[in-house]
C-alpha cells in the first residue's frame, strides 16, 4: 500500500504543478500568432513519441551531480535529485506535459475569438478576460488535463525506473511495484496492485469522458 | 476620464492591409468623419466594415492613419501611438453579439461596470435592464432568452458603460421589422440624451431608410461615397457602387433628347443603333452617360410583346446560355450584350438556345443612372 501511496502523491503533485505551468504555455500557444510556434508545440508533443527511456535517460543525466540541474540543485540543497521524489515529480512532469497542454489548448482555442474581443472592449485587461471568460468556458478542457496527466503519471513506468530507481518509499509505485512482484513471482500481489490501478484508471478515464459529454459549447448568436 | 461626452468627433484615417494564406490580399483605405448620431457604413460584405470597426475599437491596429475621438488621440502611426482597447471608452456590440454564455444577463450587463462600487453597479445594471424592457430575464443566461432579447442585453452591456463612440455591427440582422423597429427607437431614445456618434453596419437597405442620417458606403476597402441616404443609395452615382449593389450590366450610352416633362430621357447605347428610355438625369444632350441595369430586372420574350407599358422593348438574339445553380445566365445581344438572369424553367418554356431571336423589355426606372 505504500507504492499505491506514492504513486497517488506523487500523480497529484505533478497534476497541480502540470496546471500551473501548463496554463500559461497552452495560453501561449493557443493565441500566439508567431511564425515559430511550431516548434514549441512539437517540443511539447516530444514525449509521447519518445520512449519514456530515451526521456528519463536524458532526465537522469541532467540530474546527475554533474549535469547542470544536478549541480543546480546541490548547490541550493546539499542533495542531488536523482533518485529521490522530487527528482520523480521533474521526470514525471516532463513525462506528462503533453498530456496537460494540449487539452488546454484545445478548449482555449475553442473559445469564441469574439467573446474575448468583447472582453477587451468593455475595458478588461488580458487577465480578468482569462480568469473571468476563457477559463470558465475552458472547464471541460482543464478537468481533462488536470485528470489525464495525474492518470498518466499514475502508470508511468520507464521514467520513473530511469530516474528514481526502486527505493521503498521514496521512489517506488506502483507500476514499479507490480513489475518487483512478478520478477519474485509473486503473482497474487502483482495482480491485486494491477487490479487497483485497473479500476484507478477506469474510474479516472469515465470522469474525462463524462465530462466532455457535457455540451458547454460557447453559445454564439446565429 | 471626461465624463463630458456630448459633441464629440469620430475621426478615423485607416490604412491596413490584410494577407491571409491562399486569398488575394485586402487593401482598406479610408478616411471617415462621424458626428453625433447614427452614421450608417454600408456595403457588401468583404467591403472592409468589419475591419474598419475593429481597427476603431482597438481590436486591430492599421498600419497607418489617425484615430480620433474628440481631442483624445486613439491612434497615430506617426506617433507610434496604440491605445489599447480596454482603455478606449469604444463600446462594440458584434454581429454574433459575443455575450457570455455563462454569465446571466444581469452579470453580462454588469461585465463592463467593475470600476463601480457594488451599490451604484447594481443600480446603473437595473436602470438599463428597465430602459431596454429585459428586466424580467435578468437572471437568465444568454442561452435560455429569445433573439430579441439577446440584441437588447448585447445593447445594454455596451451603453451601461457609457462610452463615448458606440459601433453596431450587424445589431439587428435576423429580427422581424416591428422588433427591429422598437429597438432602434430605444437607442434613438438613449441617444437623444447622450448625444455620442454611433456607427452602425449594415447591408439591409430597410435599416439604412429606418435609422439613416448619413450613410457611408464601403466598397473594396474604399468609402465610395458619403452623405444622406437618398443621395448615395437611392440612384447609384458611381460605377463602384453600382458594381457593388450588384448592377451585372453598365453600358456606355449617348444622350439623344431630354423629356423633362416625362421625367425622362432617351438615350443611345454604345456604338449600336439600340436607343433606350432611362430616367432623367443632370446631363445634356450628346453627353455620355453610363446606364447600370441588373440582370434580374431584364425581361425575355420570344414575340414582339404588345400592350405592355414598359418603355423599352428591343429586339435581338441570343449569344450563349449557360447554367449556375438554379439560374440560366443569358447573353443576349442587342447591338450591345446584355446579361441577362432568367429561370430554368423559363428556358424551357420559351424553348431558349443561342441564336434564337428574342425582345428584351426594361422598364425605365429599371435603367440607373451611374457617374
């Protein structure tokens, strides 16, 4: 149960932090008009076609104590990042970034163009039209990526043995846990941790789906 | 803030282009005045009205000219000067109308107001609510009222502000006569007492006679002409409008005598020896005139028609035929070509085909004269 503790931490903390981080990116690149966007949002994309390997490969070398992040954060904390749980909620973030972004750009540019003029007009700056207009009608779409990226971190896999390793406690989930179990064949507790991130997944797939069943489109006059 | 708003100017000089992917690029360039009360800026759609509203409102930014409201400068390209929209005091109702799905009336009305203090807002929100008779959906959200109301909320969100230019695009498209009517004697009414310039698009010639005091008319991205509505709509006085109110045939004609008493006069067209009756117009005899006719006004018979009281019938053949949708586009030539716009069915019925011989009939007051 302590994997399973984990696991779920660590997938709420990377889902806050994917949100905080993931709003002004999706803003950005929902309404940007420069030329290069393109490479942002494939740099965004970049982890679902990696191998979660390749991703936790270069995230443990960059928190190594000789990498600049490792080397960054000893010399704030006086401990490397590598193989502890922060380390894990950096990796992860990374690893899920996609999942929170583009579903928030999605429901950004969902947004009529003229609900955001009329906001402007009627005197609101670029942030209460955000948190007054675009975030409200984006709901649907921030629901979605808050759940989907703490479902994705919730499974991960190669990352998390990449970077974090297998250390009781600290860096070891679930899926970890499961693959731990099967390797001593120990199949009866492999299969009740499968089975608890079965149903985990089912229930957190059902409130996305659920959720976009709502119709909250924008209305517009026609 | 002024809160002196009576009397104020709308002066806009606008030059801004537009490129988008794959489309020819748009030029608009005008320069317009707008005094107090309702300006109409008429035109096609693609006529450049929507841009030039947003380049007013702040929305877009020209890439060169002047913008003026009063003594306050809005934009000036030579000063590199952009005030933003929120601070230009420029209240838009759109022609989606654009409110907040998920706000009540009440709270769309009240977006604008946030300056206020709670007490004075809900005041100034429940002033106007009862001013344009939609007190009684204030709780309700845009979704849940009728068109009507829905034009009278987007309304009130942008007057309760007190702005000092108000642009209406397309306010009023799709309401029935008498509503559009109320609703415009509403906002007469509110600007009687406020006395700021409202520019108001429309493509409708009904709103144009119903609220007209002057009308700018927008063709190309130009202004074409300006002035009171009779004289820039009514008989088309220059070839763009005339293209633009959709004129398919504009002939080149002499004068050959004027029957002032009729009220008309004859002219020959082209080169041809095709002479036609047209209204009277400022011209002497021998001058050169253009004559626009719509396609749609012409008639076709394949017998000398008799007992008509159409001025002009004119005897000719058919040059070609050919269909776009549910329309029989014919050439016709009578010493000079005509197009002219007839049903299927008519070409059936008359057993139409090139080479055919056929009478053209026009009525005089279908003939316009153009500049």
């Amino acid at each position: 149960m302590e994997a399973l503790w984990l696991s779920l931490k660590l997938a709420a903390c990377v889902a806050a932090i994917l949100l905080a981080i993931g709003m002004p990116v999706a803003y950005w690149l929902a309404y940007s008009s420069w030329r290069g966007k393109f490479l942002l949002e494939s740099v965004v994309a970049l982890p679902l076609v990696l191998p979660p390997t390749v991703l936790g490969f270069y995230a443990l070398v960059a928190m190594g104590p000789r990498g600049p992040l490792g080397k960054f954060w000893i010399a704030l904390f006086g401990h490397g990042l590598a193989f502890t749980f922060g380390g894990l909620i950096l990796a992860s973030v990374l690893y899920s970034f996609p999942f929170a972004v583009q579903p928030l750009v999605a429901s950004f540019e969902g947004v009529d163009r003229r609900l955001l003029d009329a906001s402007a007009v009627l005197g609101a700056g670029t942030l209460r039209t955000f948190w007054r207009i675009i975030l409200p009608l984006s709901l649907p779409g921030v629901v979605t990526a808050a759940v989907l990226s703490f479902a994705h971190t919730l499974g991960e896999f190669g990352v998390v043995l990449m970077v974090g390793g297998n250390l009781a406690g600290v860096t070891r989930t679930v899926s970890i846990d499961i693959y731990d179990h099967v390797q001593s064949l120990e199949y009866g507790a492999a299969n009740r941790m499968a089975l608890v991130l079965l149903v985990i997944s089912f229930v957190v797939l059902s409130v996305v789906y659920a959720v976009n069943r709502r119709v909250w489109t924008p209305w517009t006059a026609k | 803030m002024d809160g002196e708003v009576t009397g104020t100017m709308l002066t806009a000089r606008i030059r801004k282009e537009r490129r988008s992917a794959g489309a020819a690029s748009f030029l608009l360039d005008v320069s317009i005045e707008v005094p107090p009360g309702i300006t109409i800026l008429f035109g096609a759609s693609g006529a450049g009205k929507s841009t030039l509203l947003d380049c007013v409102a702040g929305l877009t930014r020209p890439d060169q000219g002047r913008i003026t409201a009063g003594s306050d400068v809005l934009f000036d390209s030579v000063r590199a000067l952009h005030v933003l929209a929120p601070k230009r005091r420029i209240a838009y109702v759109f022609q989606t109308l654009a409110l907040f799905p998920h706000l009540t009336a009440e709270e769309n009305v009240a977006y604008g107001l946030r300056d206020l203090p709670e007490e004075g807002r809900r005041e100034r929100v429940g002033e106007i609510l009862n001013a344009f008779r939609v007190q009684s959906v204030r709780k309700q959200k845009p979704g849940e009222i009728s068109g009507g109301e829905r034009q009278r909320i987007a309304l009130a969100r942008s007057l309760v502000t007190e702005p000092r230019v108000l642009l209406l695009d397309e306010p009023l498209t799709g309401l029935d006569a008498a509503l559009k009517a109320a609703i415009v004697d509403d906002l007469r009414a509110w600007n009687a007492a406020k006395g700021i310039p409202i520019l108001y698009v429309t493509h409708s010639r009904d709103e144009v006679d119903a609220l007209g005091e002057r009308v700018i008319a927008l063709d190309h991205g130009r202004v074409v002409s300006a002035g009171a509505p009779m004289e820039v709509l009514d008989a088309p006085r220059r070839k763009k409008l005339a293209q633009a109110a959709g004129f398919e045939n504009l002939l080149n004609a002499t004068v050959l005598d004027l029957r002032e008493s009729d009220g008309v006069m004859r002219v020959r067209l082209g080169e041809s020896a095709c002479e036609i009756e047209v209204p009277l117009g400022y011209a002497a005899v021998g001058t050169r005139v253009e004559v626009a006719v719509r396609a749609g006004d012409i008639l076709l018979a394949t017998e000398r028609p008799r007992g008509l009281s159409a001025r002009n019938i004119i005897e000719g053949r058919i040059l070609s035929l050919e269909q776009r949708g549910t329309m029989v586009i014919a050439r016709v030539d009578f010493g000079v070509t005509f197009v002219v716009h007839v049903t299927p069915g008519a070409v059936r019925a008359l057993e139409l085909a090139p080479d055919r011989r056929v009478w053209l009939v026009l009525k005089t007051h279908s003939c316009h004269l153009v500049d």
